[in-house]
C-alpha cells in the first residue's frame, strides 16, 4: 500500500469471552506439564482440541498424535498417552489396561460430566436420546459410555418424527457440549412434544462457554458487514458460532483458521467487522488477525464484554508436582 494512500476506518467489535475455555486450557496443560515430567514423546489419542495451532506447538515440544493405541510401538509403552479433551470410549482406557499403557484423561470435566447424566439414565433404566453431530468425538465418546443399544442419536427433526422407542415413558436425554443453544431448543421442543414423558439431565449439558460465547456473537452481530470466526473446521463450537453471527444479523459470517484464509478481495468496503473465536482457538491468532486488519484499515477496536469466566479446572493430581515456566504458561494460555 503506498504511503499516501488513506485506509478506510474499520471498527473490529471484540467478542468477550472468546477463544481458551477452562477445559481446553486444562488439556494443554495435561500435555505440556506431561512433557516436562516424563519427557518425550507423550502420545496423545486423537487431536487434543481441534486447532491446528495447538497441535503443532505440542508437537515441536514432543508430543506425538496417534488415532488408535495399537499406533504405540511397544518399545515406548512406558511413555505416558493423553485421551482428548472430547472423551473416549468406555473401551479406550480399559484397551490402554490390557496394553499395559499409562494414561492420561484430559476429557473436559463438563463432557465427563455429560458421560455421567447420560449413565444414570441408562442406570434408571431409561433410554438415553443423544442431541449431537454423528462422528463427532465427543459423541462418540458419551455413545460409548453405554451399553450397544441403549442410545439413540438425534441430530435433525427428521430423526425425532422417525425414533420409535420401546417404551415411550423410559426415555431421558443429554446433548453434546458444543451445540447452537437455539439449534437444540428446536429439537427439545420436538421431543418433548413426542414424548412428553421424556427425562431431562440432572443439570444443563451444553457447557457455560459455549453458551457465553455464542452470547457474546448475538450481542455483536447485528449490523456487522463481516464476522470473523477464529476456529478449524472441525470444531463444532466453531461452526455453531457462524451459524449464530449469521442468524444474529451479520451481513457475512466466515471461519477462518488464519489471517491468510481472510479473502481481503471480498472485504475491501467493510466498515464494521465482528470478530470472536471457537473455544480452542489460541489469543495469539486472533492478535495475528487484528494486526492484519490494522495493515490495511484505520482499525478502532471496541471490546464488547458479555460475560465474565472464572472457571478453572485442575490437573490430575500425579501432575500437581511440576512447575511450569512463563513461557509455558504463556503457551498454555494460548499467548506463544
């Protein structure tokens, strides 16, 4: 851009909260305070959180990603392996006991949470009707906290009209996590039509930051020319929350994983950009994204604070003993 040429002014409206939940920061954390006590590798089952950035900075520290345990190779089964924070299966750990494998569970203790509403359902002796995305790992994993065939996955309308249950009145139900709190209300007030009988969980299972994430977007949406999403494309709170801009009165919503997805072509004439992130997605991307923007706009940033969180989630306690360092934290925190 020449030197005289005069940017147009851009107001960015800064979600507050955004980016790290407590969940996420404390599976990072499981991982790199693992690094540091037993060294590397530290194999960790699936992506630990659903962002790029993250699982590439675990690797440059050690840690190794696998899909499947058989992936360790027996001379390194003393090396620790970290489940992710969406859960696993009931088999994954008692597969881990028959390997002779040190594990590590960094499922989110809000999906542990839901795991447990859904067994005391089928504990009652209730069919248990799962709210969530087919092959989505947290689904998988509440799926398989329970016996074959005492669930059932809801994800449209169309799959409520069509679930025809044993028993009508033995029916109880739990969502995945990272649902649009309207998207899912819809399906409630469908199966609560169908099935007046139906058992609701013994507390809300969508967690606080989707909710307050999701809040914050509806509150910074309407007239915004373009709202940046921060987030990879299977990150289903990342998803849900464009979905939220757009309903909530965005003229364009995208999920952008970084600045060099932006397509700046498109945008050359925006005037009010609304900006947030997925639950996994680091501060430091975000900082990128601003710092971009300035490049090419007079940008004036308005914070917009709809929530405050103090949620903290502690480690398992055989990591309680290790220290981390201010460049961990700062890469912990999503910072570095």
């Amino acid at each position: 851009m020449d030197a005289t040429t005069t940017r147009m002014p851009l107001t960015i409206r800064l979600c507050q909260p955004r980016g790290f939940c407590a969940g996420v920061d404390r599976a990072i954390q499981i991982v790199v305070l693992a690094l540091k006590k037993y060294g590397a590798p530290v194999y960790v089952r699936h992506e630990i959180v659903h962002n790029r950035y993250v699982v590439e900075g675990l690797q440059n520290l050690g840690a190794v990603f696998i899909e499947e345990l058989s992936e360790i190779p027996p001379e390194h089964r003393a090396s620790p392996v970290v489940f992710s924070a969406h859960g696993v299966p009931k088999s994954v750990p008692q597969d881990a006991r028959e390997r002779d494998l040190f594990y590590l569970d960094a499922t989110c203790p809000l999906v542990s949470k839901v795991h447990k509403q859904a067994m005391r359902h089928q504990r009652l002796g209730r069919h248990v009707l799962l709210i969530g995305h087919a092959g989505h790992p947290e689904v998988i994993g509440t799926m398989g906290q329970l016996a074959e065939g005492a669930a059932t996955l809801i994800e449209t309308e169309a799959d409520v009209a069509e679930f025809e249950p044993a028993d009508p009145s033995a029916l109880g139900f739990v969502t995945q996590t990272t649902l649009s709190v309207e998207d899912t209300a819809g399906l409630l007030k469908a199966l609560q039509e169908r099935f007046p009988e139906m058992q609701a969980p013994a507390a809300e299972s969508i967690c606080y930051a989707t909710t307050n994430r999701q809040e914050a977007v509806k509150e910074t949406a309407p007239g915004a020319d373009l709202f940046l999403i921060v987030g990879a494309p299977n990150s289903s709170n990342s998803r849900r929350l464009v979905e939220v801009a757009e309903r909530a009165g965005a003229k364009m919503s995208l999920l952008v994983q970084r600045a060099s997805e932006i397509p700046w072509d498109e945008i050359a004439n925006i005037s009010t950009l609304g900006l947030s992130a997925g639950a996994s997605a680091p501060e430091i991307i975000v900082d990128e994204i601003i710092n971009a923007f300035r490049a090419r706009f007079d940008v004036t940033v308005e914070l917009a604070v709809t929530a405050t969180e103090t949620e903290d989630f502690p480690v398992m306690r055989v990591l309680r003993d290790v220290e981390l360092t201010a460049a961990d934290m700062a890469f912990v925190n999503g910072m570095a």
